[in-house]
C-alpha cells in the first residue's frame, strides 16, 4: 500500500499518482490540504526523507514570507508547525511505502516505492 500526500489540482501531483496507478499499485490517497498531517506525521515524515523542515517546504508559496519562515533563528518545531497550520507549505507529492518516502519530483521518483 503506498499513501500518497495529493493536491488534486497540482500537475506533478496528478502525475504522481496517475504512475501509480498504471502500475497497478494499491493507493491510500490523501489530500493533505483538506487533511493536513499532524506534528508527530510530518515530523516522522521528515525523519523518513532525510529531511529538514525547510527542505520539504515550498518556499515561493506567501505564506512562507508572510511568516518570516526563511528566519534562521526558527526551531525545527516551528516550522513543522507552520506546515502544519499552513499544508500549502509541504512540498507535493509524497508518496510512503512501509518505512520508505519520497518526493515526487519529478512524479517518477514514486516508481522507486515500488521496487525492493
């Protein structure tokens, strides 16, 4: 089962899982917009990527500046919260597998959950 982290109307998203389902995957979709992760996910989800928050945010979105998100005195917690407050932030699509994720960027990279 892989969960797929969707914004429907994102283009790399709908890409993402379009793969997925023309590989005959079995698909939890879920549109974090209208079902944001909770701390403890996204901080897991981190943890699975390799990740730091800032990496996995969108930084051109306003919401990122209006924040003062780019102040490098901010705590992991912080930031984890503001994507959390604010989903529109994290990055798109995420796809996890068991213990592994990925961005899909570009969509194949969600290929690689299949494989192993």
């Amino acid at each position: 089962m892989i969960r797929l982290y969707h914004n429907p109307k994102c283009s790399k998203s709908r890409a993402a899982l379009s793969l997925l389902e023309e590989a005959g995957a079995q698909i939890e979709v879920v549109e974090y917009l209208k079902h944001p992760p909770s701390y403890e996910e996204l901080d897991q989800l981190l943890g699975m990527l390799g990740l730091e928050p800032r990496e996995l945010m969108r930084q051109k979105e306003e919401e990122y500046a209006d924040l003062y998100l780019d102040d490098i005195t901010l705590e992991r917690k912080h930031l984890i919260a503001a994507m959390v407050d604010n989903p529109n932030l994290i990055e798109r699509p995420i796809a996890i597998a068991g213990s592994r994720a990925v961005i899909g960027r570009p969509p194949e990279q969600v290929l690689k959950l299949l494989s192993e």
